[in-house]
C-alpha cells in the first residue's frame, strides 16, 4: 500500500442533490509526464464532515496496465480540490 497526498485533476459529473461522480482522473509524476486513469467503478463514497464542511472520500478501483488498482479519491467541497489519496497494491 502507498499513502499518497497528491492534488489531482479530475473530471466529474455532478446531479443535483448528490456529490460530484468522479468520471477520470489525471495524474502528473516527478519526470514530468501525465496519466489519464477512467474510474472504472466507485465502491462506497463516504461523507465527512470536519469542522462543518462536508468532503466526501470515494473508494473506487481501475484497471490500469492490465492490473486492477483500488484507491480513495477525496473531493474538498470548501476549496473545490480533488486528492487521490490512497493506492491499495
């Protein structure tokens, strides 16, 4: 397991009343390139609320390079940031 704490870029669809549905995420490493991962499915998304401001944690997995990863993405509602947070392996 990896304990990550790196901002990422996200595309997400949002439904009124309900959280934001992360759809892809993009990735940058350290020697400079980019990966795009599809969120293949969200297991459970968790509502968490520290200090009166709701955030929510997905649990999610995608196949990536013919192996399936399990993560957390965390959605920051106060400053509308995107983490992925965790890399089960």
């Amino acid at each position: 397991m990896r304990v990550l704490e790196r901002e990422v870029d996200v595309l997400s669809v949002s439904y009124v009343g309900k959280p934001p549905q992360p759809r892809k995420f993009k990735i940058r490493y350290r020697d400079g390139h980019h990966k795009t991962v599809t969120v293949d499915q969200i297991k459970r998304v968790d509502s968490v609320t520290p200090a009166g401001h709701p955030n929510f944690v997905y649990f999610c997995y995608s196949e990536v390079d013919d192996r399936i990863i399990d993560y957390e993405l965390r959605y920051f509602v106060h400053e509308m940031k995107w983490e992925l947070y965790r890399v089960y392996e």
